[in-house]
C-alpha cells in the first residue's frame, strides 16, 4: 500500500514523538529510583549518621551488619563483674550502739557487745576549695643589713589564684566532656564552691595549657607517624561560621588531631607502614605507604543493595567479608599469625567470583540515561560502582586477610574523630581558628592518655616533659 506523503510525514512525526516519550520515561524512572534510594537511605545502609534517622529509626539490632552473635542477653558466664565492694580501709568509721535488748528490752552495755555488723557508704565530701597560704620570709641580714624574701613555689605568682588542680578540672570539663566555657564556670562553682570563676578564665586556662602540650602533641604525631599501622579520618567544623576540617591520625594507643581549612591537606611524614582510611582519594598521594580500605564502609554498602536495589551479589559478597572477618578472628583465638594456605585461597577464590557475577549483571542492565550537556564518562549505578572499587582496589580491601595487624574496620579513627561531631551538637563550632588549634591540641593528649590507662586529671595537671618521658615508656 502506497502511503500519501502527509501520512509518511506524520508517522515519521510519530515515531520521533515516540523516541523522545521513552527517552524521557526512562530519564523519570531513572530519577524517580535515584529519589527511592535516598529516601531509604538510613545509618545502617548508608554514611549518614544516625541522628538523621529520626523518628523512624530502623532497629538496630535486626539491621546490624554485624549479625546476632547467639548469646544470651545481660553478663556472660565468667565475666568479672562491677559491682561495688567494701573497702579495706575506709576513711571514716561510724559506731552504732544500741541501748535495749529488742526480745525483753533489758539494757545493753559495751561489754556484751560479741560482733560488729558492717555496711558501707562511698559519698563525695562536701565540695569545698582547700585554701593552701604560702608564706614567704622576709629577712633582713645582721651583716648588711640588706632585705631578702624567700623564694614562693612555681606557679604561685598572684596574691589570690586557683591551683593547677581547679585548672585542670575546668580544662577537663570543657575539652574532655564538651562543656561550653560558661557551663564550666558554673558547673565549677556548684561542685566544687569556686563562686568567683568566669568563663573567660576557662578560656585563658585552656589557651595556656595548650602551648605547655605542644610538644607532646609534636611527639604523639611523630610516633603516629612512625607506627606499622595508622588510621586516618577526617570531618568538617565551622570556625567563625565557615567550615574548616579536623584530621586525625591514630593507634590503638595514640590519638593526633589536625586543624585545617581544606579536607585534602594530608598528614605528612608518613613514609612506610599502613594507613587505614575510608577511601579518600587524596590519601593515596602519600608516598610510600600501603592502604587498607575500611570494610564497615562495605557492608554498609552493600546493605543498601540487598535491601533497596534487591542485587543478588551483594548478599553474596557481605556473608564472604563477615566469613573472612571471622577466619580471621578464629585464627588469632588459636594463636596463628597467618590464615592456611587453602583457607586464604579459597575466601580469594569466591571474592574473584562474586565480583565477575556482579559485574557481568550489571553489563547485562540498559545504560543509565546521560543528562543533556554531562560530560566525562557515563554514569553508573551505585552497585556498580562499588563493584568496579572492590575490583580495582582488592588488595586494599582484603589486606586484613594478609596482616593480623591490619584490622577490618577503620572503627578506631572513626570513634576518635566522632568527638568534633559531638562538641557541634552540644555548644557550635569555633569563633576563632586558634580556638580550634587549642582543642585539637589539648584532645590529642586527652584522648592518648585514655588510651594509655592515664588519669585524666593527673595528666592535665602534669608537666610537659613527665608526660614525653611517659610516652617513651
């Protein structure tokens, strides 16, 4: 049948109506997934904290990537315990006498006393500030008679001040538990009586005590530096409204934080050893060393896979890091420094093969719609994504496989760093920078000396040079 030219031209109208009709389909249904996913996007499946989970908060017990460990709830058999004990050796003892027999009601003396009932009470005294005066002679000399005054302690300069402990409470109040300046003050007088103390003296304390601790904070970082393993985090802050970053860098035993105002401007002296990151692509510009990438980041990953976008692989590929974790973990129980060779074989051979099955699923998936004018390479799917950095990067990922040392996580520069996270909730960030630089300074050796077992305290209060002589220890 011979078709007229109008209808030729409005079929060939038609078909191009109808290109474009799908063409946009598949653009909203590409948006409309994208829009899906971020809605179910909570802290177990995604980076998102879990303060932005709100009220509808998943438990966290059933979405946990950890899994059930199969033990009964409250205290294991064999665990120690806390409970409060008698001491010793109290500080104040307190008779109770009775003066009736309570059966005939005949009276009691001393004498019939066979044994004592005994119950303890641990209180804080009352809260007072001991007022120590120091004394200083004033002599005037037989021979000369010329005046000299003896010298006063260290530290004792005015005529009126607070000691090094009353400095050390309040620095710890507002470094280690994040108390605003004002707060302190106030919290200082109703504990401990010090009526008269001002936020402003908080500050000034705090400021002071910083510079005593800068070289402990340069020798916590040279020894970070040095150490077989580090993990490396950062998160951002506001100092005076605009948004700077706090680095840090840390052992098991050693905390270092860093203040500066671009996320990328990395730690330096790092020469050999590992860093264990969250796969911020400027670490991998450091020279000389190896990467283990953080595999709760993984999981969490992968969760939002099984769960939202329903892909098979990703099942597959969180059991064999949990299974791979618990070799591990199996293997140290029983003393080992290394997995058997077909054990570590094998957990390497499933890897490899989960990660050909998702890549192939995803060849296999229609192109994802490119936005008019995107340049650079088309986009891909988050799925597939992870699949092409689980590729790319498998040594790093499953370097806890090859080292003991190396853990799984990155959970160690993750709790550190979460501190900044909590002093924005609980008082803002910075008016100053230097503001910020005395924080990072005064946590850095807050945080190593509870690493370390040190009272807190004890270690505000101490000099310099003791606390380097205890980190060489």
């Amino acid at each position: 049948m011979i078709l007229r030219p109008e209808v030729r031209d409005l079929i060939g109208a038609l078909r191009r109506e109808i290109e474009v009709l799908r063409a946009d389909n598949a653009a909203l249904r590409q948006e409309v997934a994208e829009l899906r996913r971020q809605l179910d996007q909570n802290s177990s499946n995604s980076s998102k904290p879990p303060s932005s989970d709100g009220v509808k908060k998943p438990p966290r017990v059933a979405g946990s990537t950890r899994g059930k460990s199969g033990k009964t709830s409250g205290g294991q058999a064999g665990h120690a315990g806390g409970t409060l004990k008698q001491a010793a050796k109290p500080d104040v003892i307190e008779r109770h006498e009775a003066e009736a027999c309570r059966h005939c009601l005949a009276g009691l003396t001393t004498a019939m006393v066979t044994g004592v009932e005994k119950r303890q009470v641990f209180d804080l005294p009352e809260p007072r500030l001991e007022v120590t005066q120091h004394q200083a002679m004033i002599y005037r000399c037989a021979h000369c008679r010329g005046q000299t005054t003896a010298a006063f302690p260290e530290g004792v300069t005015a005529p009126a001040q607070y000691g090094s402990r009353v400095r050390a409470a309040a620095v710890y109040l507002n470094v280690q538990q994040l108390i605003p300046e004002d707060r302190v003050a106030q919290a200082m007088a109703d504990l401990f009586g010090a009526a008269r103390l001002c936020p402003a003296s908080v500050v000034a304390w705090g400021e002071r005590k910083a510079e005593e601790f800068e070289a402990v904070a340069a020798r916590i970082a040279a020894l970070v530096a040095r150490a077989c393993v580090r993990h490396l985090d950062e998160t951002g802050f506001r100092v005076a409204g605009k948004g700077q970053w706090l680095h840090t860098a840390s052992t098991a035993t050693l905390t270092w934080y860093r203040v500066s105002a671009k996320r990328g401007d990395l730690p330096k002296g790092f020469r050999c050893g590992v860093i264990v990151h969250d796969h911020f692509k400027p670490y991998y510009a450091l020279p000389g060393v190896r990467h283990a990438l953080c595999n709760a980041h993984h999981l969490r990953e992968l969760k939002a896979l099984i769960d939202i976008d329903k892909e098979q692989w990703a099942g597959q590929m969180r059991d064999l890091l949990l299974d791979a974790n618990e070799s591990i973990r199996a293997a140290v129980a029983q003393g080992a420094t290394a997995l058997p060779t077909l054990g570590l074989r094998t957990l390497i051979k499933r890897y490899n093969a989960i990660i050909r099955r998702g890549l192939a699923f995803h060849r296999n998936l229609p192109p994802l719609a490119r936005q008019i004018g995107a340049r650079g390479r088309a986009p891909h799917r988050p799925g597939h994504n992870l699949l092409i950095r689980l590729h790319k990067f498998k040594g790093d990922v499953l370097r806890f496989l090859y080292d003991f040392a190396v853990p799984f996580t990155n959970n160690e520069a993750e709790r550190d760093i979460r501190v900044m996270t909590v002093k924005m909730k609980i008082s803002g960030g910075f008016r100053t920078m230097a503001g910020a630089r005395t924080f990072a300074c005064l946590r850095s050796v807050i945080s190593t000396a509870r690493k370390q077992g040190w009272n807190i305290l004890h270690t505000l209060a101490a000099t310099p040079a003791t606390l380097i002589q205890a980190l060489a220890a």
